[in-house]
C-alpha cells in the first residue's frame, strides 16, 4: 500500500511539472522573440501542440489499452479465420482487428487525438 501512495504522488508530481513547463517557456521566450516574428505567433506556437497532461494520459491509459486490444484483436483475428477464408475477407478482418488498433496504438504522435491518416488507404 505505502508503495502504491508514493507511485501516485509520483504521478501527480510529474504531471504538475509538466503542465507548469509550456508557461513558463512562454513567460521566457516572451521577452526573446527572434526578428520578424511577433510575441503571439510564438504562444500560439506552444499552444498548438498536445496538452501534456492528455500525452501524460495517452501514455499511462490509452497507449496500455491499445495494446490490449491489438493483442486482442489478434486472438479475435485467428479465431475469425474459419469465417473469413471462405468469405474471402481476410484482409478486411486483419484491417478491423489487428491493423487500425495497431495504428492507434503504435503509429499516432504521443497526446494526440485520432490516429494518423494512412498512405495506403486509397488502393
């Protein structure tokens, strides 16, 4: 139990240190703007990228979870087998199942929201 209270407190430390780090890079830099580029494009500049309390999250719960449901996916994928061979819709199946929590899991930026486009979504 005492090591459960001190991997919270961990938690909720890091997470306070890295919500306060975007203020106070905006408070330093607000002073130190480079030639030809206003005070505001540079806050809107940390502002644009992921809250570090959501990458903090996608971290600790989403990406675990993701995980699961790839490997779950996978299991669901082999069992479906006897299904989708004769239906001749094994990729469809490898694609829902193993390929799209893959994607959500491995291939998205750390924080975000929605998986990245795939290249090969048009063939």
């Amino acid at each position: 139990m005492n090591n459960f209270k001190k991997c919270i407190a961990f938690v909720v430390s890091l997470t306070f240190l890295l919500t306060y780090s975007p203020v106070m890079a905006a408070s330093a830099g607000a002073g130190n703007t480079p030639e030809g580029v206003e005070k505001s494009q540079t806050v809107d500049r940390i502002e644009d990228g992921p809250n570090s309390i959501a990458a903090v999250v996608d971290l600790l719960v989403y990406r675990p979870i993701g995980a699961v449901a790839t490997l779950g996916g996978v299991v669901l994928f082999f069992c479906s087998l006897p299904f989708t061979i004769p239906s001749k819709s094994v990729n469809r199946a490898a694609g829902s199942l193993i390929v799209t929590p893959g994607n959500y899991t491995f291939n998205r930026p750390l924080g975000a929201e929605s998986s990245p486009p795939r290249d090969n979504q048009a063939k």
